[in-house]
C-alpha cells in the first residue's frame, strides 16, 4: 500500500535520496546504511520487489495508473531523483573534500557509522543463540571483505556488467559497500570516476551543440562502459531485491542481526587512519593503470598519534558524526510524535 506524503516528507525522501546516493559513492560507506537509519529501508526493499511478472503484465496492457501504484513510483522517483542529484553535485563535493581533507572525512563518516550502528542495535534485542550467531557470522563476514586486495582494472563489458550487479549491493545490504566493492574488483576509478565524467563532459558538449564526441573513440568507449555498468547496477538491484524480500519476510530477526554484525565488521574498511601502498614493478616504480592512475594494492592501517593537534581534530570528527547520526534520528522521531 503506498503511504501518503506530504510536501515535507517528499522533501525529505530528497534529501535522503541525495545521502544514500553520497554515501553510495564513498568507498566504505553503505547507502543500504543511509536507508535502514532514515527508516525507509523495508519499503525500499518491497518497492523494488514489485518488479515483476505482475508489472510487467499491467505494462503491456497499458494500465499506467495501476502500475504507478503498485511500483509505488512516487516513493522510488523521489528516492532515485536525490540519488542522479547527489551524484553530480553532492559527489563532486565529496571528491574535493576526500582529496584534501580525506582523514577527516573517514573520520567523520568512522563516527556516522557509529552511530548508525547505535541506533539500530538500541531498536534490535537479540533473543536466541541463532540471532546471536548471526551477529558473529555478519562481523566475520565485514572483516574479511576489509582484509581483501584491490585486483586490476578491467574494462571487459561482460566484468563491468557483473561490477553493477556487485556494487548495487550496498544500496540493499547495509554494511556492504558497493564502491569498496569495486575497488576490490579494481573498477572503482573506471566506473564512479573516468565513466561518470565522460557522461559529465559530454552533457556539456551538447549542451553547447558540440558533437565532436562522436569520433572520439575513447570517449565513446567509456560511455559504453557506464550503460553497461548502469544496466547491470539495475539488474542486480530488482534481482537482490527479491531475494532480501524474501528473506525479510520470512527471516526478518535474523536477517537484521547479520546486517548490525556486518556493518560493524565493516568499520575497518573506512578507518581513517590507513596508507595506500601503490603496486610496483621489479624496479620499484609504482605502476599506473591505463588512465594514469596508481593502482593500490592494498592498504596499511594504524592508530592516529595522539602527541599531536592534528590527530585530536581527526578524532573529534568522529564525535560530529556520532552527534550528526544521533541528531537526525532524534528529529526524526520528533517529527513522526
């Protein structure tokens, strides 16, 4: 049944479109995250499982009206909206500050995460053994996915077709982060990078009525690269839908203490305090992709050194993330009373 909404919740779906689709492109971060702390995380799930036989009959009979409320399309447009913002404006954003501040930022997303993980466990009270072993399986389970090594980028239209399915798993699964994901697989600069500025550059070309474009094969290659990506972003997001559909509908407890398990598994993933170790040749050069970027091979964590300023205001964003968590979930229910 599609919920009434009024001009403010629409408005603030937006905004929490915009979030999840934010956190989406920051490896580490889990927009499914976003979704389960803002409340709307089963009605994302069901919404997209309506994609189905029974959809795809009401389209072919042309029954238009019918179809919109049973996707409950003003929910996912709304949703989807914040997500196409956010990824060509809040995202850049997050680019520059990753660039220049990138401590900070993981620091304040290590303490979003936090309090997230807060948040959810108050709501949850673990009843059996099973949902115990649940926990434990989901924290095994976001440590061994921090542990991984990135692989090399690979532009095979097949691989990045499976890369969307892959990554999409971070809007569905809380804790699992679709570009960390694909920084593992080693497609994280090709495609929410190289891929999403070319359709950037090119949407700017038309703008100006340029069509050079077209005869710039590289061009071309990458805008296939990210039709590819997005088919399979969109595959995997009806088709993991399903599968968490069910599971929330018949194994709903356990379901949820897997998640709270593997989203604080996943902290080491966005711990601030790491180093890139870039890949390197027998001479000791370090080795670039094909678009001229360093190819990590893996990433040396440590604990911040406490003797200095610096490391105390790193630290202190972990509390503003905590603080910043706390505070919406606190207007939230404000809101609803």
């Amino acid at each position: 049944m599609e919920k009434q909404r009024t001009f403010t919740d629409r408005f603030l779906l937006f905004l929490k479109g915009v979030a999840m689709g934010a956190a989406n492109k920051v490896p580490g971060v889990s927009g499914g995250v976003v979704a389960f702390v803002g409340g709307f995380y089963e009605e994302f799930i069901y919404s997209l499982q309506k994609f189905n036989s029974k959809s795809l009959l009401l389209l072919i009979n042309g029954r238009f009206r019918s179809l919109y409320h049973y996707l409950n399309l003003r929910f996912l447009s709304i949703l989807i909206l914040g997500m196409i913002f956010s990824y060509f404006s809040v995202s850049k954003v997050l680019d520059y500050f990753l660039q220049f501040y990138e401590i900070k930022v993981w620091a304040l997303f290590f303490g979003m995460i936090l309090g997230s993980i807060y948040y959810i466990a108050t709501d949850f009270k673990i009843t059996n053994r099973g949902e115990f072993a649940m926990v434990l399986f989901g924290i095994l389970g976001g440590i061994s996915i921090s542990l991984f090594e990135p692989a090399t980028q690979n532009d095979n239209l097949w691989f990045v077709f499976l890369c969307g399915i892959i990554s999409v798993s971070g809007m569905t699964l809380p804790g699992l982060s679709g570009s960390f994901i694909l920084i593992l697989l080693g497609n994280y600069v090709l495609l929410l990078v190289d891929s999403v500025n070319a359709l950037y550059d090119t949407f700017a070309e038309i703008i100006r009525w340029d069509f050079s474009f077209t005869n710039n094969a590289e061009r071309i290659n990458m805008l296939k690269v990210l039709a590819v990506f997005t088919a399979g972003s969109v595959f995997g997001l009806v088709t993991l839908s399903h599968a968490l559909g069910y599971l929330l509908k018949h194994f709903k407890n356990l379901t949820f203490a897997f998640i709270i398990g593997f989203i604080t598994g996943s902290l080491g993933v966005v711990w601030p305090w790491k180093t890139k170790i870039v890949k390197t040749d027998a001479a000791g050069d370090m080795l670039k992709d094909s678009n001229g970027h360093f190819i990590i091979e893996t990433y040396k964590r440590h604990f911040p050194n406490l003797n200095t300023i610096d490391s105390w205001l790193e630290i202190s964003f972990i509390f503003i993330g905590i603080l910043i968590v706390l505070m919406l979930i606190w207007s939230s229910k404000r809101t609803k009373a």
